[in-house]
C-alpha cells in the first residue's frame, strides 16, 4: 500500500486525513457489527416480545365455576390475534399437555415434540404448519391452577422487521458516519491550524532575523508549552551568535584602527628614503593599508550601522566613481562606458555605501579587462550591470566570488579578496540582490537588483 497521499508538507492537512481515514474505518466497522447485532438483536427481540405475550394472554385468561377456560383479550392485543391469524398463534394448556384454548380454534400444541412439564421458559424456532414459527411457552398459576402459554410467531414477521430495521439502521449509520467525518475533518483542520499559528508566527519571526538585526528574538508567550523549549533554546543560540559576531565585528575594527596609523607612519618614513626603497615595497605597503581600509569598511558595514537613505540619483554616483578610477582605467587601457535605461534614475540608498559598492565593481572590472577593453555600466529602474571583456568567471567558481579573503587559483592581480564581498555586505545591507553571471561581452557580469 502506497502512503504518498500522507505525505502532504502540511501537518494540518496531513492530520485532517488521517482522522478522516479513522472516522472512515470506524464507520465500515460499525456497520459491519451493526449487520450482525442486528440479526441477533431481532432474534432477542422476538424472543422478548414472545415472552411478553404469554404473560398478557395469562392475565386474560379466565376460569368459570365449572373449570371452563376462556381467553379474553382486548384492543391491540385481540386485533393482532385475529387479524394475523396465520402468522400469530396462542395455546393455553393443562399440565397433562392438553389444549384448552388457542387464538384460531386449532388445540394442536404448538410444541408438539416438547412433554409439557419440559416447556416452562422454553424459547425455539420450529414450524407450524409447514411455515417457519418462533415458538415461546410459559407456565403460569391462575386460580390454584397452573396452565402453560404457548405463543408463537411467523418467521415472516422476524424478515419484515429486519428488512425495515437493518436498512434505516445502516442508512442512518452511513448518514452520521459521513456527517461526523465531514465535521471531524472541519474542525481536526481549523484546530491544527489554529494551534500551528503561533508556530507560523515564530517562524516569519525567525525569517526576520539576519545579520542586520540578530539582537530580535523569537516571541515565546504565544507558543504551545511543547513548542516553547525549542524556541527558548533556538533564543538563547541567537544570544551567544550576537555576542560572537559582535566580538568578531569590533576585532575587525579595533585591528584595522591599529594598523592605520602604524602604516601611515611607515609609508611616510619610506617615502623619505625613496632612494633606498624599492618602488615594489611602497606598492605592497599601498596595498597593506588599501587591505586594512577594507576590513574597517567590512566590519562597519556588516555591523548593522545604520544606513543614510535618501533618493540618490545614480547618474551621478556612477559618474563620481568613474572620475574618481579614471586614473585606473588609462593606465590599463580601458575605456569607462556608462548606459542610461532612461534619464534621472533615482534609488533611496546610502550615498556613500553606493559609491563604495560601485568603485569596487568597477574596479574589479577593470583589473579583470584586457588592454583596449570595455567597461560597460548599466544603469536602470530595476538595478545596475556591470561587465567587461574578461575571462569571466566559471560557473563553479560564481558562488565563491562574495567570500571573504577568496581569490581564484589563476588569479595574479594583485587584492585581498575583500572588495566583492563589501559589494555584497552594502547589498545585503540596503536589501538588494547582487549575483555574477556571464556577460554577451564575453566576461563577467555582475547584475545588482533594487
């Protein structure tokens, strides 16, 4: 048996089924048992009613002076006897088994086979006449006498009960079975889900928290007691996260704020031995301090410090960074191409971040470009592309390029590996999507998405 039906994501659905399913089962053996009571519930039901009778035909009976038996029945009683006649039979008898009185004028016993000193309470099923008969006798005293009452019923009246019972009894059966599981289904579905919202809550509230904002917390009083642990626990994991990534963040900034000064003091000490110095060594103590700028940059950005927005027309960004690696671009013998999608383009964003972001982009393009290459800069209402003439950077290698500190294993331009992933911090800050892609140009192309 397949069980993919049950394997539905939703718990609320999936217990709805399953409770439909018991409710489904329930039903069919409740019918199946209420088939079988049934037969054996109009057996007990006759025998009952059987027994019944002989004690109303007793207290009808009536002896005269003489010793004569009369049977006295009246209303529903005496119409039954008569108007049933064939199927609807009584005797009443002496104790040497002779038959005094009967509903139909026969005084043949209705147990013949049975001595009558043998009959008191006795309950069978027998035939009368060539048709099926449910027979019950009963001794009673009347008058310091004792006379035994035989009564007997058609078979016929045991089908025409059942026949009238067992149907109404199964379709009502069927007809509450189906309400219940409807309802059952009803409310087992609005109950789990009422009881998973606080769940679904807690979760869009965990879905909240990120980088930018780790000090949130999940709520715990709306949860169940059962939920509550793992959410305090899920909590508390959050808590010593933040204190972690806080100590990492300020480690970052106190060591780049400790190698600033120090390398300044020792480019300038260089710079006045510039006869002595290899250019070489005032290129790598340039690149020392480019790396340190970085790291401060990555630890206030991914810090959490609060952005600046404000509309920010990106014309003019993407011009200000093009002057200010114009330098850059001539000296590797590339040209700087800006692409409007349409005039005064504005986004709310960081001034500064987005200039940061742009640079690194840009400057990232240019080192990666061949001499006479192109840079080109699109900018747009959905977001900003830029691509070169590159090598461009293979499929396995697009989801590392954001990392921190990593470099391809061909890559011989000189970095740290930290200008990418400050391009996604400020992303990620501003909530924008950056990913790399292959550019028609034959490079890379990094594709920014407001």
């Amino acid at each position: 048996m397949h069980w993919r039906f049950f394997r539905t994501p939703s718990l609320a659905l999936r217990l709805t089924l399953v409770f439909s399913l018991a409710i489904a089962i329930l039903a069919g053996l409740y019918l199946s048992v209420q088939a079988v009571l049934a037969q054996r519930f109009g057996n007990f039901i006759t025998h009952q009613s059987l027994m019944g009778q002989t004690h109303d035909i007793a207290e009808a009976i009536l002896v005269d002076d003489k010793g004569q038996v009369t049977v006295r029945l009246e209303g529903q009683d005496a119409e039954s006897f008569d108007a049933f006649f064939a199927n609807l039979k009584y005797r009443v008898m002496t104790t040497d088994g002779r038959v005094i009185a009967s509903s139909d004028g026969d005084l043949s016993s209705l147990l013949p086979g049975i001595p009558a000193d043998q009959q008191d309470g006795h309950y069978l099923r027998t035939e009368v006449n060539r048709t099926p008969f449910h027979v019950a006798a009963v001794r009673h005293r009347i008058q310091e006498r004792d006379y035994w009452v035989q009564v007997g019923r058609s078979d016929r009246f045991a089908k025409l009960a059942q026949e009238a019972i067992v149907p109404a009894v199964t379709e009502a059966v069927g007809i509450m079975a189906a309400l219940a599981a409807a309802v059952l289904a009803v409310l087992s579905y609005w109950g789990v889900r009422s009881v998973l919202q606080p769940i679904r809550l807690a979760s869009q509230a965990a879905r909240n928290v990120g980088q930018a904002n780790l000090s949130a917390r999940i709520p715990v009083e709306p949860l169940p007691t059962e939920i509550r642990p793992l959410v305090i626990a899920f909590n508390e994991a959050l808590a010593r996260l933040e204190v972690a990534f806080d100590a990492q963040q300020q480690f970052f900034a106190n060591a780049a704020h400790e190698l600033k000064t120090p390398i300044a003091v020792l480019r300038g000490q260089l710079e006045g031995q510039a006869e002595r110095v290899a250019p070489e060594t005032l290129n790598d103590i340039d690149a020392l301090g480019r790396t340190v700028n970085q790291l401060l940059h990555v630890a206030e950005v991914s810090g959490g410090r609060p952005l600046k927005l404000q509309p920010v027309l990106l014309e003019d960004v993407a011009r200000q960074v093009s002057r200010f690696l114009l330098w850059r671009a001539q000296r590797a013998e590339v040209s700087l191409q800006i692409m409007l999608g349409s005039p005064d383009i504005r986004v709310m964003a960081d001034t500064g971040e987005l200039f940061v972001m742009l640079k690194n982009l840009i400057e990232n393009a240019v080192d990666h470009s061949p001499t006479g290459g192109t840079v080109r800069i699109g900018l747009t209402q959905r977001g900003i592309c830029v691509e070169d003439q590159g090598k461009g950077v293979p499929e396995h290698q697009r989801s590392h390029v954001f990392e921190r500190f990593w470099r391809a294993p061909d890559n011989t331009k000189p970095g740290s590996g930290l200008g990418l992933a400050i391009c996604m911090e400020v992303a990620h800050a501003h909530g924008w999507r950056l990913t790399c892609k292959p550019s028609a140009l034959g490079g890379a192309l990094f594709q920014l998405d407001f």
